[in-house]
C-alpha cells in the first residue's frame, strides 16, 4: 500500500456526508483537502488522485455516514 494511503486509527482519509435526496452529489471530506461535491465518477477519481493505491472498500479509509456507494438519482437535463 502506498504511504499516502494509510490512514491513522479512527481517522479516515476520506469521509462521505449523509445521503440526501435534493443533489445529485454528496459531500465527501478529502483528509487534507475540505469538503466537495461529487458524483461516483468524481469521487473515485479524486480519491485516486489524492490517494494513490487507497482501497476504497476500506471502512479504516473511507468512512460512510451511510448508504455506502449510493448517490440520489439523477437524470440529464436536470438542475
């Protein structure tokens, strides 16, 4: 595992905000990095970029507020 990667014990590298219903995103806290919106495409992609080699999988690495993996429904054209 790359160094990067590693999360100390109760601190995770990466934190995903409550699942709501009125965004197409979530919220996710990137350890070092704040608090952005994302969408499942976004959110592996940076999380790749900040942390090479993290294994997204991990509850140590990433912590769900809940519903892991699960982002509201969005369809084209919507706001």
């Amino acid at each position: 595992m790359n160094r990067n990667a590693s999360a100390t014990p109760g601190e995770p590298l990466i934190e995903v905000a409550e699942f709501r219903t009125d965004s197409r995103y979530r919220l996710a806290h990137f350890k070092g990095h704040g608090w952005e919106p994302v969408d499942p495409q976004e959110f592996k992609a940076e999380a790749m970029r900040l942390f090479p080699g993290i294994d997204l999988e991990d509850p140590r690495q990433v912590h769900w507020e809940d519903r892991p993996w699960e982002w509201p429904a969005w369809h084209p054209g919507e706001a």
